[in-house]
C-alpha cells in the first residue's frame, strides 16, 4: 500500500489487517515499513510503506518506501495506491513512475464521502477506464465498504495471476489522462480549501488560542474540582475498599501485605490517572485527526529554524508528549541524520504521558493544586530538550508540507483510538507495573535470613547504596532513591512504587520534593525509547545521550535544592537572574541565526 502523504493508506491498512498503526491528519504519520496479516478472506500479508511523492526523492522516508516498491515489483506483489478522491490529480505523477516501472498498480480511492460532501461525484468505472488498472472506493471506518474493497483486491489478484491486468497508459506531467482532464479538483479549491486558507492566514490570533485550550484542557485533566480529579478520587477510593475487603479474606499476613499493601496499593496508586489521560489523549487524537497538528508545524517552522530544525519537529514532539518512543520512530521521517539526532536529543527531555502519574504523586505531597505545578514541570521538559536541541550542530533541514483540511473527525474513530491508548496503558499497568510493584514489595519484606522489617530487607541494602547519590538533592529516604531508579525501565513504575512502599505518602521538605520533582522531569525516558534511539540512531548516540541526561538530571536537582534550601530571596533572586540570562542568550541567538538566514 503506497500513496502521497496523508491519503489515508494507514487507516486502510489497519482496517484490513486489524491493527492499531497510528494515524492521523497531517503529513509524514507513517516513518517505516508495516507489515501484517490480513484478516479478510483471500488477503495474505499486507505491506503499508510511508507517503512519497516520487520514487526517486532523497528523503529518508521515502528511500525506505521506494526500496518497499522495488522489492514488490521484483516479486510481483500488486501496489496498492491510495489517492485523495478530493486531490487526483495530486496522486498522477507517482501513478506515472509506477506505471513506467512495470508494476502492477490498482487504485483505491479513499475520502469519497468528503468530496460528495463538497458538491462533487466520482466515477470509479470512468477512472478505472481511463487509466487502464483496476479501481475501487474504500471508506476504511465503513465495514461494509471494507470488506467489499477486500473482495476486490482478492479478484484482482486472480486476473494478475492470468495476465490480464490492465494496458499501460499515458498520463502527461500536467494531469491530463488520455486527453481528459478533470474540469474541477474538489479540495484542491473551493470552500473547504478556502476555510483552511482563512484559517492559515489567521495563524497570528489562532496560537494564542490554542494554547488558551491547552491550558484549559491540562486544567479538566488535573485542576481543583475538575472531572480528572473527581474521578481520580473516585478510583482511589474504590482500590482502597477492595484492599480492605480482600485483606479481611486473606490469613496468610505476607500474602495479605503483598497483595493488598504492594499489589492493589501500587497499581490501583497509578490506575487512578486513568481518567486524567483520557482526559489528555482525547485532546492529542482530536488535533492529530481535526488537521491542527499540521497548522502547528506550519505556524512554528519558523520558531524551530531558529534551532536548525523544521516544522516537522514539532510532529515528532506533540508524538513525544504521548510515547517518547513514537516520537524518536516519527523522527525518521525528517530530511538527514543531524536533523533526526536533534529531533531525538530534544526528545529525551520532552514529558511522555507516563510522566504524569509521577508529577502529580510528587506534587500530591508538596501541593494542594497541581494544576499549576504539573503545567510548569512539562514547561521545564520541553525547554530543556528545545535548549539542548539548539546546542547541537549539524547540516539544517528543509520543510516541505502539504497542508491538511480541517475537518471533524468522526466521534466514533476518536473514540476507538481512545479505547485503544487506554487498553494500552492498563495494560502496562498490569504486567510491568503490577511485576516491579510485586517484586519490589516482596524483596521489602524479606532479608537472608527471613521475614524482616522493610528498613532491614534486601531492598533496603540495596536501595541505601543507590540512595548516596540523591543526598545531595536532600533525598535520604532510599524508597524514593529505588522508585527513581524504577523509572528507568518504565516511568509508571515512579508512581507505583511511591504508592506501594510509602503508603503514608513521601515525605520531603519543600527544598527536597522540587529538586527530587526536577530530577524525575529531567531524568532520561524508558528503556523502550532508549531502544527506539537505538535503532534510529545507533547504540553509542543513543546511550550517550541517555548517560549525559542522567548527569545533567542530578546536576539540576542539586542545583535547585542547593537554592531552594537558601530561603525565598535566594529563590527569587535566582530564578530573576536565570530569566534574565536566558532571554539574553536567546536574543543573541536568534540574531545570530537571523543573520545567517539572511545571508543564505
């Protein structure tokens, strides 16, 4: 399955397959090669490769879609384009090279329903006849539709097999088919291109805007009295009646301790930000499906040529902020290897959604309103990866982009993705969390002798040991110093074994709880981001880049408390002077970038 960027072949795809690959409306989703199993009858393996215009760019992306097509044409396996019903003649010069190359090419035609909508009509039989290959519609969110397009492929790939599949045609540079060519694109103008037009145009009050609807979402997910925090509540209490209600069914005092004080405390303490996520990923699918995700590009292109980056970093961050491993997967997708190793430095700093348990546990003990603590912490991770990001030389990037309409998406696809992102995530919960919450708890209880108090466990010698390097930070408790270091192999691991070895809550001075919370804001992401570094990358940069953000993550905490700890003048004489050095090495910088901006 091969089109131009952003035609839909992804949600085709995983509605032929049943998988979950990400999609959304804007350009560049898809950065590798997917494969899997159909689940229709008649379908073997299907193939969706990332967006290209041309088989002979020098993108990233599109080298590794166009050696996808080369090896399908020398095997014989049919290409499936995907084209915008409301955009042909967009899709007709790819349609030519594959054409001219020899391989067997059938059209779907996808977003029928959207260029109805506008006033227009589509003829799949005059399509299909006057550029010689088979044709079909396929809406990937109808079943009906589906499975229909499904038969299709399956009779298509018989006439294959006979020889009979279609004459070659000629399709000229300007569009025209054969002679034809279409009186009218629907979308490529009209109204709907007209409204996204206006919408482009009016980008200067529209930012603002948006950041107003940021901050109102993070303020639903965690302010006072908001729905995130109610139904918080409301899961914490429902762990803690089962706990206590299983606790009086079980005799066995380690059992009970293990499952109702490690195994329900720890993973009900992180189940409970359930609908404080949902409250989040509902906000991300709605601007990466509605078209939003591509104005942002387009409005801070010129913010992150300032970092010799493109707009199309900030694809990669808004994927970061929901997996950081999505998001350094995304960044193969940028124009060269610099490009994509600034992209991933910054990345390692940006806040993924298995950061919020953690902030909002630690500022539960420190604060009685997040809202504002939590919006500042992933303030503090995106800066701090953009910061490292503008220190980090190499060959700049071009930005090409095709505009995406905006448009509602369908409620019940938002709502599938949501379900899904959920499923995941309790799912995390429930095997990695629900093992280091249980492993941690049972080694609490234990030492070499037997059954002890968790002060003289086996955990507890290990974890003291851990704990010298957090005592500068004013952290002496070696709880906090072993669920840090838990964080390594999943954030979520922080907030369970917070919630499962102190089940009185940690207990921290001011100084100590902001140098610990700056720590876990700055501390390098999972080990399966690492990996996916790793595999973009190369182990030395990735693990360099991991071990520096280690070093650079205790230095800032040390820091903070040394300040903290000096009284409020300090505190605000501090953060005066670090504001103003700040603004004054980014005026010098964006200066300098201006200036050789100009001169190229």
């Amino acid at each position: 399955m091969t089109g131009t960027p952003n035609v839909g072949k992804t949600t085709l795809f995983n509605a032929l397959t049943g998988r979950h690959n990400r999609t959304g409306n804007y350009h560049g989703v898809t950065a590798a090669v997917s494969c899997a199993k159909g689940k229709r009858a008649g379908i073997g393996k299907v193939y969706d490769v990332p967006g290209l215009y041309t088989l002979k760019s020098g993108k990233n992306e599109e080298k590794i879609a166009a050696r996808a097509l080369e090896n399908a044409r020398r095997e014989g396996v049919i290409v499936v384009q995907v084209v915008n019903a409301c955009a042909l003649r967009r899709s007709l010069p790819l349609f030519k090279e594959l054409r001219a190359g020899g391989y067997k090419v059938v059209l779907a035609i996808t977003m029928g329903d959207r260029l109805r909508s506008r006033g227009g009509d589509l003829d799949v039989k005059k399509i299909s006849a006057a550029l010689g290959v088979p044709c079909a519609e396929a809406d990937a969110l109808s079943t009906k539709s589906v499975q229909a397009f499904a038969d299709f492929l399956v009779r298509t790939d018989a006439r294959a097999a006979e020889g009979a599949f279609g004459k070659q045609t000629d399709v000229s540079e300007n569009g025209a088919i054969d002679g034809y060519t279409p009186a009218k694109t629907y979308g490529e103008s009209g109204t709907s291109k007209d409204k996204t037009g206006k919408l482009y145009g009016a980008g200067g009050w529209l930012l603002p805007v948006f950041f107003l609807g940021v901050a109102g979402v993070f303020y639903l997910a965690f302010g006072t009295r908001s729905p995130g925090v109610w139904a918080k509540q409301a899961i914490d209490g429902a762990f803690g009646a089962l706990a206590a209600r299983a606790g009086g069914k079980i005799a066995n005092s380690v059992l009970k301790n293990v499952i109702c004080g490690g195994i329900l405390r720890g993973v009900g303490g992180v189940l409970s930000f359930l609908p404080q996520l949902a409250i989040l990923y509902l906000f991300s699918e709605f601007l990466e499906e509605s078209g939003i995700a591509s104005f942002l590009a387009y409005e801070t292109d010129g913010f992150f040529s300032l970092l010799s980056l493109s707009g199309r970093a900030a694809f990669c961050i808004f994927l970061g902020y929901g997996c950081t491993a999505a998001g350094i997967a995304a960044s193969a997708a940028l124009e060269n290897k610099d490009a994509q190793k600034r992209a991933a430095g910054c990345l390692y700093f940006v806040p993924c959604s298995a950061k919020l348990p953690v902030y909002l546990t630690l500022l539960s003990s420190l604060v009685e309103n997040p809202f504002l603590g939590a919006t500042a912490l992933y303030v503090l991770g995106t800066g701090a990866g953009l910061l490292v990001s503008s220190f980090c030389g190499g060959k700049e990037e071009d930005f090409i982009m095709e505009i995406a309409d905006f448009y509602i998406p369908s409620p019940l696809f938002i709502l599938k993705k949501l379900l899904f992102r959920l499923k995941g995530f309790i799912i995390k919960v429930s095997t990695t969390v629900l093992a280091f919450t249980a492993c941690a708890y049972t080694l609490a209880s234990v030492n070499f002798t037997g059954a002890c108090a968790a002060e003289e466990s086996i955990l507890a010698w290990f974890s003291k040991r851990l704990a010298v390097l957090f005592y500068p930070m004013g952290v002496t408790d070696w709880r906090a110093a072993f669920a840090a270091a838990g964080g390594f192999a999943a954030k979520e691991n922080v907030a369970g074994l917070l919630a499962a070895l102190c089940p009185e809550g940690l207990q921290l001075s001011r100084a100590a709880g902001a140098a610990y919370l700056t720590f876990a804001a700055l501390m390098p992401p999972c080990i399966a981001a690492v990996a996916a570094a790793t595999k973009e990358l190369g182990a030395r940069t990735a693990w360099k880049y991991a071990l520096l953000q280690t070093a650079g993550a205790f230095l800032c905490a040390y820091f903070v408390y040394f300040i903290f700890s000096r009284g409020a003048a300090t505190v605000i004489l501090c953060l005066l002077t670090a504001s103003a050095a700040t603004a004054g090495i980014a005026v010098c910088f964006v200066r300098k970038r201006k200036k050789g901006l100009t001169k190229r």
